[in-house]
C-alpha cells in the first residue's frame, strides 16, 4: 500500500520549515532525499561496528564483512546480477572511468556515445581519444530527443563500445536498451548504460537486458554520497585489467611480484566506504519495499500534471518530447535569453522550491543546440501535487516579472 | 554595480549580525574580482537581485518589473545615494570628532552624535536670556579686538586661548572647566572676558576687575569660584559680599573700585570690544584666534592646538 503521507514522514529534510516555508525538493535527478533508514543504517555502522571488513578477525571485522557481504548480495539481486558481478565505486562517474581506463582500447576503436551524455560518459572517452587515438562517434537522437533504432542499426556497425545513458538526465527520455544491446551485441560491440538516473525510477534486470557493463550511483538512489556500483558480466570483468590497485585488490605480493584477487575485490583498491555501502543496501530495501510500480505511478502523475500545467505558461519551451510518459520524472525548460539560474533562484528564495539550473552537467548539448541553460525539474515518489502546484503558482509569477 | 553596494551595505550590517557579514564576505569577494578583472562566479549579484524581486514581487508585480527591467539603472541610482551618504556619514563623523559638531565648525542642525545639539548651544546675548537658541552664522573673529584690557595670563607661548563666557550661563560653566585643563595642560596662555549675557549679572564685570586690579592673580581663583558656585549665589550683591568676604577680600576696597569711573570707562569699553567680534553668544572661546561656539568636547579644543585636522 503506496501511503504518501506516511512514506514523506521518513525524509527528514522535507519534514522541515525555511523561513516559515515547508521545503519542496524537486531535484532528485541529482540527489535524491535520504530516508531515516539509509542514515539510520550507516549511523549503526558508526556507533555499533565501525571497523574494516574482509582483513581483521575480531568481532568487530566480522560484523562488518559479514554486513558487506550482504550488501553486496541484496544489491546484486536489486539488478537480477550474481553478487561475484557487483563491483563498489564512488560513483558511476567512477565506474565509467573504471571501464575507460581498463577496456582493452586501441587506435582505431571506435565508441559511440549519444548526443546526450553527462560528463561522466563523455569526457573519459574524450581523454582516449588524445591518449590512445580511439574513435569516438557520436549518435544523435531525433528533434525531440527520443532514440531512432533505425539510424542506430546503421551507425553501430564497426563500433568497438556502445556507451550510453540509459535514462538521461538532460530531458529524462529513456533509451530502448534492451534493443539497443541486441543489435549492438550482433555487431559485436560492447555495450555500458550508465543507469545512473534510471536505476532509482525503473527495474533494472541486467540478465534481461543482457548487457556487458551497467554503472550507476547510490546518492540518486536514496543512498549515500560517495558510493556507486559497476556491474559487469563476469567473464567481461575477469578479462578487465584493473584501473586503481593496491590494498584489497591482490591476493599476495612480493617484491617482484603480486597475485590479484578475482573480481570483484581486483577494482576495489583501498579500504571502502563501507558506512556506504551498508547505507546503499538500505537504500535498495526501501526503494524495492516501496515498489517501482508505485513510484512509476506516482512519477507519471507528477510530471504530468506538471507538464500540462508549464506549457500554459506563454514563452517556456520544454526539452524533450512533448509527452510527459517519455521523459521519466525530468521536466527541463527554459525561456529563451534568459538565464535559467535566476528562475530558480527566485523560486528558491519566494516558496524555498529546489530545481536545478543550468547545463547540468550535459555542456556538449547546450553547445550544440546553442541553448544557454535550463531548469530542471526533476521529481521522485516523495512530491506531491500540491506542491507542484506551489511550484506552478510561483513560476507564473516570477515569468511574468521577468 | 549591486556588488560594491551590498559590500557597503552588508560590511555595516555585518557589524551587528553574522548573516550579513557572510553576505559581506561574499560581496568582497565579488568586487575584488571585478577589480582584478576576473568573473564573479559567485553568482552574488543573481542571489541579491532574486531577493529583492521576491520581496517586490510579494507586494507588487509591476515593481518587481520595474526592478528587474531596470535592475542595473535603480543599482547606479542607489550607489550614488550610498556612496553620497557614506561620504556625509564620513564627514560628519569626521566633523563630530573634530569640531564635536556633523556639520561642521560651529553649525548647527541635526547631527546623530550629538541629537541635542549640546555642543553647540549657546546662551545668546542679543535676548539677553540663558537658553538654548539657533545657530547665527556671523563670522566671528578676533580681528580688531584690544585683548590687552582684559585679564591675561601671558606665560609666552605661541598658543592663546580666549574665552568670553558668562558667569551666569550654563554653557560657559560646561565648556569653562575644560578650558582651564586646556590652558594648564597645554601652557597656553590665556585670556578672560566676561560677557554678562543677563543683566543682573552685569555687576560682575566691575567686580571681576576690581578683583584682578586689586588684588591681581588672586583673581583667577576667585574666578574659578565664579563659576562653579551655585547661580544663585552670584544673582544677589549681598551674597557676593560673602564670597569676598570669604576670599578675604577688602570689600570697602572692592566697592570704591567698582564705583571709580575708570572702572566703568574700562567696563564699558571692555564689552565694546568684545561686540567687535561679532560673537552671538557665550560661550565663545577663540584659540588662536580660531572661534569655537558652544560648549564643544574637549578633544575638540586640544585638537585645535595639535592641528592633527585633514580637512
């Protein structure tokens, strides 16, 4: 049973007052809230076992190994994967640059990559190109930013990796991934989803999916900062080469040699965020407690009833398709010549609504389109009508000034 | 522009509260950058204007769109205003401290250090009545006046201090102690005039000269007596027989003095004199020959004769 009011009592930080104004958080594209249970799982990290895992053998360690190991494994199942594919990174900015820095690349391979991509996924391919004389290919998405299979089939032929984002962040449209890796597959490329923006809004299954390699991020999840998880097939990730050693990624050393460890601890070097981890675990166990039907459901609601009540709004031009069941829970927009910065200032400081502005963190599409920037509206479960209503109120008025 | 006015704005509010003073931090950030030609990318100025137009906005559309259609020209405006008024806030501290007066030397009107106008009131011989009155604006001067008919004490430094006071005024009894540790502290020398702004004080002139004429150093003190005794005391002649009395002064001596018609000639021509500075009221005290009106703090006169004035 999917009860609003009582799911929004275990955020802490909506259930709070700035100046004598509740607090309407509506950028969970790039953070989402923190849930009592996440903060109260790492803060029993803290307070009840807060050692290493996986080398000391006291009470201590054992705990902590023990609560890793079962992170790992109610993760795994998160996304239908073995738990031995379950690779722990900061971020999936890391996981990405994990599989840049570990693929076995050279001169000539080409990568494609969608005319959308966060930072994250373009800039480590960037870097090969200068480092390693790699190809990179960009493949561009239709005037409203859906995907076209059709140029796809075309433009996947002689690409070595398909690096993509599964749900974008810029306008919130969602590739066909699953079509999308079986043609790439019958090409024989690889294929990455950096999921990072659709994991928290969607079920991920990467065994129906079937794809190689799959990053994503706990802070978009309900989870902790700081922590992120790289999925790969196991036999892909056997054969990587680790991209950061040292401290838990090798069996033995000597002073000639060393012997790693299997994957996944050979990518997992240095001591981990294991308050994190345990935090991410609790992020998994609340988000599949809630149910992603519900939270699709709720999602669709919101950005819905938000995008008919924006388009009445004269001069404002979303990003994007025009229908709201295509772009996930995101509403990009802006008003041309002028700096979507101050949109959302004054929003923030008249009725304490939190969007993002900006190019969020997608600068190559701006660019491109010679856009100067947008505000992001981005909704999850937790946000209700009434507050988008808020939301609508004050943009009216702070474009009409404008 | 909206920068180096929230610096001001924010840097004095800053000194009363820690909100603001991060506002100022940031706003100095901002300028500094600005002055050293790079981009202010604290995104100061969007934060400050954003606040404003809420503010307006809540009350008045169209003033929030005034505001924003015309950010940069009300920023210039309100930046003249402030840098206008920072510099009179300036000046008439400047002005308070040196002269104890906003607006300058022996001005009146308001001024926020001194509310009251204290350092300028005055007991204004033309009506003859104690009481505070508006400020005259005759040039006061000491040009022309023979200083030499009144009591002096002339140790022969080059600074004089000249004070024309009435036994009877308040303002003269304020600035008078001041004066003598000026003149003591500083060795000044030092010249007396007695200006009897009430007329039932103007007997005192005579006997004050007698005193000096009679009994000569022995005046100063009995002069200091003058005024700090209670007023009442010096309205009647009987009780001022007393006094010299007390001082041991011959009192048959005293009155044949007073009744000479040398004594009356000198009197007279005694306030001749003074009239020829143009003075409109008691206190006036000249140092230097520099005239100070009212009851001014003392640091106004030491600074007189240190000279540590910029402008």
């Amino acid at each position: 049973m999917f009860n609003l009011e009582t799911i929004r009592q275990d955020f802490p930080s909506i259930n709070k007052k700035i100046n004598g104004k509740e607090v309407i958080y509506f950028d969970s594209a790039c953070m989402t809230l923190k849930p009592r249970q996440v903060i109260e799982a790492m803060d029993t990290y803290y307070n009840q076992h807060p050692a290493c895992a996986g080398r000391s053998v006291h009470k201590f360690g054992e705990a902590v190994t023990k609560k890793i190991k079962e992170s790992r494994k109610n993760i795994a199942s998160f996304i239908n994967a073995n738990e031995k594919e379950i690779v722990f990174t900061r971020n999936a900015t890391e996981g990405l640059n994990l599989l840049a820095n570990s693929l076995d690349l050279c001169s000539g391979d080409v990568i494609l990559t969608t005319d959308k991509e966060h930072n994250s996924n373009l800039v480590p391919w960037q870097l090969l190109v200068k480092r390693k004389g790699i190809k990179h290919k960009i493949f561009r998405s239709n005037s409203d930013g859906t995907f076209n299979l059709d140029n796809f089939r075309e433009a996947v032929r002689g690409v070595k990796i398909v690096s993509m984002v599964h749900t974008s962040n810029l306008d919130g449209v969602t590739i066909p991934a699953k079509e999308i890796i079986k043609i790439a597959n019958e090409q024989g490329a690889l294929v990455i989803l950096d999921a990072a923006q659709s994991v928290a809004h969607t079920k991920i299954d990467v065994r129906d999916l079937n794809v190689d390699f799959l990053v994503f991020s706990g802070h978009k999840m309900l989870g902790p900062t700081g922590t992120g998880v790289l999925y790969g097939r196991y036999e892909l990730l056997e054969k990587l080469a680790p991209f950061m050693v040292g401290g838990s990624t090798v069996e033995y050393t000597t002073y000639d040699d060393y012997r790693l460890l299997p994957a996944p601890e050979k990518f997992e070097a240095g001591l981990q965020d294991y308050a994190g981890i345990i935090g991410l675990d609790a992020a998994v166990k609340y988000l599949d407690n809630i149910g992603f039907e519900n939270i699709n459901e709720q999602e669709k609601k919101l950005n819905k009833y938000a995008t008919d009540e924006i388009t009445k709004i004269p001069n404002i031009k979303i990003i994007g398709p025009a229908d709201s069941g295509l772009r996930s829970s995101i509403i990009s927009f802006y008003i041309e010549g002028l700096d979507m910065h101050k949109i959302a200032l004054m929003l923030d400081n008249s009725v304490n609504v939190m969007v993002r502005s900006g190019r969020h963190c997608v600068h190559s599409w701006f660019d491109d389109k010679d856009i100067y920037n947008s505000a992001r509206v981005s909704f999850y479960f937790y946000n209700t009508i009434e507050e988008v209503n808020i939301f609508i109120d004050a943009l009216k008025k702070i474009t009409a000034i404008l | 522009m909206i920068c180096i006015i929230s610096l001001i704005v924010f840097s004095l509010l800053g000194l009363f509260s820690a909100t603001h003073r991060a506002l100022a931090k940031e706003a100095f950030d901002c300028v500094s950058r600005r002055f050293t030609f790079r981009p202010c990318n604290t995104r100061f100025k969007e934060k400050i204007k954003s606040k404003i137009l809420v503010y307006l906005m809540n009350r008045s559309t169209f003033l929030a769109r005034l505001a924003n259609k015309h950010f940069e020209l009300f920023s210039w405006i309100f930046f003249i205003f402030v840098i206008t008024s920072t510099f009179y806030v300036i000046k008439g501290g400047y002005n308070y401290y040196f002269y104890g007066s906003c607006n300058g030397l022996n001005q009146s009107g308001f001024c926020a250090f001194d509310p009251k106008g204290e350092n300028n009131k005055i007991t204004d011989i033309n009506q003859g009545q104690c009481g505070a009155v508006e400020k005259k604006e005759e040039n006061v001067t000491l040009s022309g006046m023979d200083l030499s008919i009144f009591p002096a004490k002339n140790i022969g430094s080059k600074d004089t201090v000249v004070l024309i006071g009435c036994y009877e005024c308040d303002y003269t009894r304020k600035a008078y102690a001041d004066i003598q540790k000026l003149v003591r502290n500083q060795k000044t020398n030092y010249i007396f005039a007695h200006y009897p702004a009430k007329e039932q004080t103007n007997y005192l002139s005579e006997i004050g000269y007698c005193v000096k004429k009679e009994y000569g150093e022995r005046f100063w003190s009995f002069n200091d007596y003058l005024f700090t005794v209670d007023k009442v005391e010096i309205y009647e002649q009987d009780y001022m027989e007393k006094i010299l009395n007390n001082f041991g002064f011959d009192i048959a001596r005293i009155n044949e003095c007073v009744k000479s018609p040398d004594t009356v000639n000198i009197v007279s021509r005694q306030l001749k004199e003074m009239k020829k500075t143009h003075l409109y009221g008691t206190p006036t005290v000249f140092i230097n020959g520099k005239a100070f009106v009212g009851p001014k703090p003392y640091r106004v006169y030491l600074h007189e004769l240190k000279k540590f004035i910029l402008f």
